[in-house]
C-alpha cells in the first residue's frame, strides 16, 4: 500500500510557471488592474490552466527505490517527474525511506506568472503571491515542515519535466515570510506577502518565476529527523491552475508609476474685483504624488511677490483660490503651482487688471463713531457721498461684522480681521443676537464683542480695537438699530463712542420675525358637508406682510403636506382652511411662517395640532313658502335636510305655529300676525352634533280688503230725499211731473 501512495503521491518540486494574465481593469489609468484612488492601481495575475500558452504551474519531484541520503537526495541533478497539468499537488514534501537515515522523495513546486502587462517604469509597492490549501501531512517523527516562496528558474514557461527538479534552478533567497506547518491553511489562500526582494523579481516585461520549497530542511541543507522504517510523508499540497476559478495560485501586484513633479496649468482668473480675484489652476497630472501644496504665485510683473496656497493631499483637477488685498485698478500676473516630493511645477503666467472703484452701496450699518484722539470714523461711504464703495455690515445669521470704516486720520479699520487675537475672546467683530447661532453666542443678547482692527498698524503699534472688556462695551438696541456704548484700543485711537447728542451708529441688520401658533376656531355650519377649522397664530415684528401655512396628517417633517398654501400676501394672523377638503375623523398637524416688511421670512412655528369630526354636521338652511307672504297667511317651512330633531324659533315679531305644527316640527306651519319677523332653526343630529342657522328676516303685510256688493245705505237715501225737496221748491209741480 505505501508503494502504491508514493507511486501515486511523487516525491514533487512544486513548479508553478504561472502564465500570470492580469485581469485588465479600465479604470486603471496607466496600466492593468484596478485604481485603487490613490495614485496606485492593483493588478491580479494567474498562471494558464493546461495547455499553457505562456506561464506555468506545477512540481518536479525525486523519487527513488533506493536508499538515498539527504544530501543525495537533496542536490541530486536528476529528477524523477515533473508535473505541469495536475490540478493538485505538494507545493513542499519529504518521504523518508525505511533505512535508518535515508529518505524516498524529495518534492519542489513552480510558480509562473505573465506580468509583462506591468508598465515598463511601474514601481511595484506591494505583492502577494497566494496558494490556495488542500491538505498537510507530517508523518512517524514530525519535522513541522514549513514553507516558503523563493526564485524558481524551469527550462520552460509553459511546461515541467523531471529535469526542472535540479537543485541549482531553485533559488534560496526567501521572498516572504515562511509559514509554519502547523498555520498552513487547508480551506483557503495562504498568503506570502513580498519583502523588497520578491518585489524586485516581478518582471515588467515578461513572465515572473517563483518557486515554493521546504524552508527549514531542503533550503538550508538541514538534515530532518529520520521518521522511522517506513514510507512517512512531510509536507503540504495546494490547488494549481487546473483547479479553476478561486483555487488557482494568485500574484496581486500593487503599483505606480515614478514619482514626478505635477503637471499644472493656470487659467484665467475670475470674480475680479476692486480688491480681489479667484485663481484657477489644474493639476492636469500628480506625477504619481498628490500634491501636498497647491496654489498661486502673483506680482506686479513676472516676478512672483506674493503666494496663497493651501496645504493638504491633492489629486488631478481644477482648483481655486481667493486673492485678496488687492489695489484697485491695477495690473497683476499670476501663475499656479503645485508641490510634490518630487518637486515644484508651474503654470504659465496670466494677467488680469482689478476693478476700478464701485460706486457707493447701501451697508446694513451706517453713522459715525467718535474718538476724542482720531475724530470721526465714518462707518458707510453713503456718509461722505464717497464715490467709492465700503462700509460695515452684520451677519444676522452668525452676528459676524465685516467690511470697513474710515477715519480721515488713520485710514481703514477692519471688523473682520483674522486672528491670531492679542486677548479673549477669539473672534472678531460681532452681535449677539437673541437666540442661537452666532460666533459670539453667551456673550449676552444684544450685545457687541470681539476685535477689529486699524489697518495702518505697525512700527509698534498693533491697530487693536476691544468692542467689550469688564466695565464696557457696545450694546445694540433692536427697535432702533441703534449701537451704543464704548469701545478701546490704545494711546493711539483711545476709547471710541458709537453714539452721542448728535452723531450715532445704527444698523438695519435684525432677526427674522417669530411666529407661534394661537389654536384654531371651528366653522361647523355655514356650509353642507363641510367643516372648516381657522388656524390662528401670533406674529412679533409688527405687520405681517404674507404668510405660508402647511397642513400634513403627519407632524414627520411635513414630507408631502396635504395642504401647502405658498405665499399668501396678507396682513391677517388667521387662516380659514376653505378651498382643502379634509379628511372626518383625521388629527391633522400645521404650522405657518410669516414674512415681514423687509421681506424677511421667519422659521416654522411650532407644529399645532386638530382633530377633525366624525362626520359633518347638520346643515340648518331652510326654505318657506310663499317667500313675501301676508299677515294671518300660512307660511310653510322646509329645513334642507329632513329626519332630525329640530328646533324653531321666532326671534322677532309675533307669530302663531297652526295647522297642528309646533316649534320642534320638521316643517313648521306659521301665521304672522306682526309685518316685521325673524326666524332661527337649530338642527341636531342623533350624534347631538348641532348647527344654527342665521336669523332670516320675514315681512308680512297686512292683507288686501275685500270687495262685497250691498244696496244704498240710510245716508244716502236721506241725501237723495232732500235733494227732491229742493228740488220741488224751485219747480212747480207740473213742471216736476213734466220733467
């Protein structure tokens, strides 16, 4: 049985000529393999599966019959087999022989890889060469055989035979570090990560040899521990190509090119101003670096005087800078640069003229300051009618200053200077507004703090102005805008008054106005099937000039709010929801912003809450008939919805319910007995959800006489009866009887 496992099992040297195809990645700029973002890509590479084309893997063995010692064995220059197409095998292995000191086999194993794909001039950083495990075996006497990667020189790239077992084509150099027999991995890769010198064996131009050996025995001629008169085997097997996919022997490469200055170019510069510019730059190349400094180089003529920059790690792409402190109407080069550890490169020189002055602008602070030792310091050009432009302006959001005073005196004094500060506090010029979110928050609402500076400092002198210190300070009045109290800075300037009998300091700066909600009244009557809630809130900066309210069934952050007015310009602190149909039975959340006469638009309220009803309630409209009736003349009535309980009343006038209706009728039966009438319904529901109607004003008219015939009265017969008497004294009688 143990003839039969070393015939099947050869003693083998482990060759591997690994046709090393790297899987070609696009996204790697400059060669195979993947970019890794950093200027340096990663690149794998495999040996070919049989047959070949043109790396190899596999191992040649010894194997012999006879008794062989250890030297013979080892440094023999014949071999026995060599195996180019097995899809396993030992990459490292050892058989004793059953005579006292004498051994049966002896295995090394190949490793090829094509990495000819490599750039000419890559530098290779990292690499590791990864076999996949199958089995170990360390029979009889253990001798823990370890493993280890070194150079492996076969006759041929694409094939192994028995005479690439011989000694001398195995290198003794380790490339990595050895792995021990007892954390040799049999369920995966067991990787060797390349020291300096496996690193230098990878070729840039053809195939990379490798070769795997026994580390403690077979390179340093050590003779093991005879295991016993047996056939015992030492050693460990891995997968070779033939495997496939995910067990075939790995080389990941991580490389560069060489490290060069960047590339840079300069573009022309933009957002130019009186005292200002933006530089533009590409680095079109790192140079296989990232720059570690950016910037600009810029003067008066082709000779750079001045430089901004920033420091950092930058790739290839445009970039920016801001250059300020410029002189107005006036002529500069500039060229970009960028540094690297290889060096320094520039682009090449464009010119641009500032801006000549603007006219004067509207800042949000104006007036004058006084100082008994400088005078006047004006604090917007719109004092002096300056046809220049500069002034002082506050941040409402973070309290900040910035800009310019003047003093005729001492020229231009700063609000926004940098630091660093000569004292507390660390920041410059700014106003504690009430609320959160200024640079100066605890400084005290409506408080000024901070430093700005005179701009003509030097020789001594500093320029440093305190705008509050422990028993003064400048103080801001929000309903006037007006900035009042002391500041100090030095023999030079002395303490500052920001505002006096007739001279003042003032800002339009303010806060956005604040809106809180105030509950909701409800309209439940005036329309059918419709109950309609008004949203109440109250405002804090006196009128109101629009508002926007939101309505969602869910106080989420109103994601899709089921009502979104936008813009409504009106002065009114209430809302009536007519024109949305809401959903009965449903909570609904709202809140509302507000915009005051600057146009300045407040936060959200605070999020209110309503809950509609059930269901609608009932409508109290009605009807009558005939519309413009009579005195005593019956009047029917018809409510608009029928078959709830009910309630008539008549408010004004006089009237009598007949015909046998009463007030609590559906359709009440009334005879008015007074012209000028009123009447109210009351209707409610059998959930005792009730309405009232508006009064409706009835006139009824007194009625019409009637007509009857009758025979002449008493009056008139004695009329006609005297008039015949008279008649008979002024006629005679035959006359009469005549006529």
């Amino acid at each position: 049985m143990k003839k039969i496992i070393f015939l099947i099992i050869p003693l083998v040297v482990l060759g591997f000529l690994i046709s090393v195809k790297p899987v070609l990645a696009a996204a790697c700029p400059f060669g195979p393999g993947d970019d890794n973002g950093n200027g340096t890509c990663t690149a794998t590479f495999y040996p070919d599966a049989n047959p070949e084309t043109t790396s190899v893997d596999g191992w040649a063995q010894r194997s012999s019959s006879a008794d062989e010692s250890w030297s013979t064995i080892r440094n023999n220059a014949v071999g026995s087999y060599g195996y180019p197409s097995s899809p396993v095998g030992y990459i490292q292995w050892i058989q004793s022989n059953t005579t006292a000191n004498t051994w049966r086999g002896l295995n090394r194993s190949y490793f090829l890889f094509d990495t000819s794909d490599l750039p000419d001039d890559t530098v290779i950083s990292e690499a590791t060469l990864s076999i996949y495990g199958e089995s170990k075996v360390d029979e009889g006497t253990a001798i823990a055989p370890s493993t280890n990667i070194y150079s492996g020189n076969p006759d041929s790239n694409t094939d192994l035979t028995a005479a690439d077992y011989v000694y001398t084509k195995f290198g003794t150099t380790p490339y990595s570090t050895t792995i021990p027999y007892a954390n040799w991995s049999i369920t995966g890769y067991n990787d060797f990560v390349f020291n300096a010198n496996g690193l230098a064996a990878i070729s840039k131009i053809g195939i990379s040899k490798f070769s795997g050996r026994n580390a403690n025995y077979d390179v340093p001629n050590t003779t093991p521990s005879w295991s016993g008169a047996a056939f015992y085997n030492h050693g460990v097997k891995g997968y070779f190509s033939e495997q496939g996919t995910g067990y075939q022997p790995k080389l990941v490469v991580t490389y560069s090119l060489p490290i060069s200055a960047p590339t840079v170019t300069t573009q022309a510069a933009t957002n130019i101003l009186t005292t200002s510019a933006t530089g533009n730059g590409n680095i079109t190349s790192t140079g296989g670096e990232n720059a570690t400094v950016r910037g600009f180089k810029y003067g008066l003529t082709q000779a750079d005087t001045w430089s901004v920059s920033d420091s950092g790690s930058f790739g290839a792409g445009a970039y920016t800078k801001a250059i300020t402190g410029l002189s107005p109407g006036t002529l500069y080069y500039i060229r970009a640069f960028a540094v690297n550890s290889a060096g320094t490169s520039y682009g090449s020189y464009v010119s641009f003229t500032t801006a000549a002055p603007p006219p004067c602008v509207n800042h949000n602070v104006f007036g004058y300051a006084w100082s008994e030792n400088i005078g006047w310091i004006s604090f917007s050009c719109k004092n002096q009618n300056n046809p220049g432009d500069y002034g002082v302006d506050i941040n409402i959001s973070t309290g900040n200053f910035s800009g310019y005073a003047w003093s005729e005196n001492i020229g231009w004094i700063d609000f926004a200077p940098a630091g660093p500060y000569p004292a507390s506090p660390n920041y410059s010029a700014c106003l504690d507004f009430p609320g959160s979110g200024q640079t100066c928050d605890g400084l005290g609402t409506n408080k000024v703090g901070g430093w700005a500076r005179a701009l003509a400092y030097g020789g001594g002198w500093d320029g440093w102005i305190k705008l509050r210190g422990s028993n003064y300070g400048v103080d801001y009045t929000s309903q006037s805008g007006e900035l009042s109290g002391w500041a100090w800075s030095d023999m030079v300037i002395g303490w500052i008054s920001f505002k006096g009998v007739n001279y003042g300091v003032v800002t339009t700066a303010k806060l956005p106005p604040s809106v809180s909600t105030a509950g909701e009244t409800w309209n439940h009557c005036s329309f059918e099937e419709k109950s309609i809630p008004t949203l109440n809130w109250n405002y804090s900066d006196g009128t109101q000039a629009s508002y926007w309210i939101q309505i969602d069934n869910t106080s989420a952050g109103f994601p899709n709010p089921e009502v979104d007015t936008g813009e409504i310009q009106i002065s009114s602190q209430s809302y009536a929801v007519t024109f949305y149909d809401l959903d009965w039975d449903t909570k609904y959340w709202w809140r509302v912003k507000a915009k005051d006469q600057q146009g300045v638009w407040s936060n959200w309220s605070n999020i209110d809450n309503f809950t509609t009803p059930e269901h609608a309630y009932p409508y109290p409209g009605f009807s009558w008939v005939p519309q413009e009736p009579s005195q005593q003349e019956v009047v029917v009535f018809t409510p608009d919805q029928t078959g709830l309980a009910y309630l008539w009343t008549i408010t004004e006038g006089t009237g009598e319910y007949v015909d046998g209706t009463g007030s609590a009728s559906q359709s009440p039966h009334i005879e008015f007995l007074t012209p000028d009438n009123k009447i109210k319904l009351v209707i409610t529901d059998s959930d005792d959800y009730s309405c009232e109607s508006a009064e409706e004003a009835i006139t009824a008219e007194l009625p019409l006489p009637e007509y009857h015939e009758a025979p002449p009265i008493i009056w008139l017969r004695k009329a006609l009866t005297t008039l015949a008497s008279l008649i008979d004294g002024l006629y005679p009688a035959p006359l009469l009887k005549k006529w």
